[in-house]
C-alpha cells in the first residue's frame, strides 16, 4: 500500500477548474465531483494562486486576462442584475452617469472571470 499523497484536481467540460484535492493514491478512484472530470495532478503539486484551466488533457495553462476592449466573445455580461450574452463586442450605453460594475463570465475558461467597472457620462 501506497501511503504517499497524490494531488488531484476535478476540471468540468469548459477546462475550468473546479476544485483541488490530495489524498493517498488507495484513495484516488473513491474522489469525484459532480459533473467533472479527475486528473491526477502527481505528488508534491502546488496548488497555482492565478487561476488555470485544463486544456486537451495537459495540465493547468495559466488564465488568459481581458479588458473591455478585448473581451472574450462569447462571454455573459451582469450588470445591475440584468444578465446579457454577447457574441459580438459590445458598446455600452446608460441611462445616468456614474460607475457600474460589469461582471463578466467568459464562455471559453481560458479566460478568468472578472468585474470591470465602467464609467458612464451621460
């Protein structure tokens, strides 16, 4: 019996990472998560702070980051709680001025999901 710990990572169709674990490598095929796939990451894996996605099979490829003008299309935009899915680079158009928080989910995880704020003048 083998007592080392394995790390592994649960990874959902999209690429995105959905959690990391160890345990020992008896206890492996007794881990799972719903709706996601397990790779075996190996002993003595540190956990990456920046968050990654799982591409073909090769393991963990650092998140790719985005501004208004480059956003990741397909993606879903929130804003105000009114949720907008965009296939084409958006212009932004408000009612009032002020600063409005744009929480942005990239269809593709390559991409990291992110809050951009967005200054309107009119």
């Amino acid at each position: 019996m083998d007592s080392s710990n394995y790390s592994f990572c649960h990874y959902a169709e999209s690429g995105e990472i959905k959690m990391y674990g160890s345990c020992a490598q008896d206890d492996l095929p007794l881990q799972s998560f719903s709706g996601c796939t397990m790779a075996i990451l190996g002993q003595s894996f540190l956990v990456p702070e920046e968050p990654h996605y799982m591409a073909e099979g090769e393991i963990l490829t650092p998140c790719v980051d985005y501004d208004l003008l480059s956003l990741p299309i397909p993606c879903l935009i929130t804003i105000e709680g009114i949720e907008y899915e965009v296939t084409e680079l958006p212009t932004f158009s408000f009612d009032a001025p002020g600063t409005y928080d744009l929480y942005i989910v990239p269809g593709d995880a390559r991409f990291k999901d992110k809050v951009i704020s967005y200054e309107s003048s009119t």
